[in-house]
C-alpha cells in the first residue's frame, strides 16, 4: 500500500484477517538520507528501523503506526509558523526576521 499512514494502517488491518502479505511504503520526516539523523525512525515488529535506509518498504502487519503518525506530527506547530512567515531578507526590516 501507498498513501497516507491512516490509509495504510487501514489496508493492513482490513487484510490481516485473510493473511494477505501486506507491504507499505513509508515516507516519513526524512533530514539527511542515511540515517544519521534518526528523523524517518520507524518501530516495525518491535524492533527500529529506518526508513531512508532499510525501507521504504515494509511488512504492513508489522509497523507500529500508531507511533508512526504521532512521529508524523511532531513538527506540526513549526510547519504552520514557518508557512505564515514572511521572510523580510532583501528588506530595510531584515534585522527583525
């Protein structure tokens, strides 16, 4: 499965009962790409694991999406200020940023 975590989380509990293999593709907060930064860490079978680099791909039946979406929300706040700024940098008011 692909898309967003309740979606996913919602295809691999609709086929878990039938014991369909189910594969989702995580797309977590990424910074660096290798895994340094620890951002795309993912619980999957109780052990972590990260994203950029042993995923994206995993057994859906396994992931602990629960923590995954409150991962997913952890910079929530900041994201919402950083889209309301406006950046004054080739302004008199540059100080003021």
């Amino acid at each position: 499965a692909i898309g967003p975590v309740p979606m996913m989380k919602a295809v691999a509990e609709t086929t878990r009962p039938y014991g369909i293999r189910t594969y989702v593709s995580l797309n977590p907060i990424m910074i660096d790409g290798t895994g340094m930064c620890g951002c795309c860490r993912v619980s999957v079978g109780g052990q972590t694991f990260f994203s950029c680099v042993d995923g994206p791909d995993f057994d859906g039946h396994l992931v602990d999406f629960d923590s995954l979406s409150n991962r997913q929300r952890a910079y929530r706040t900041l994201e919402k200020e950083a889209q309301e700024h406006h950046c004054r940098c080739n302004t008199k008011e540059a100080g003021q940023c």
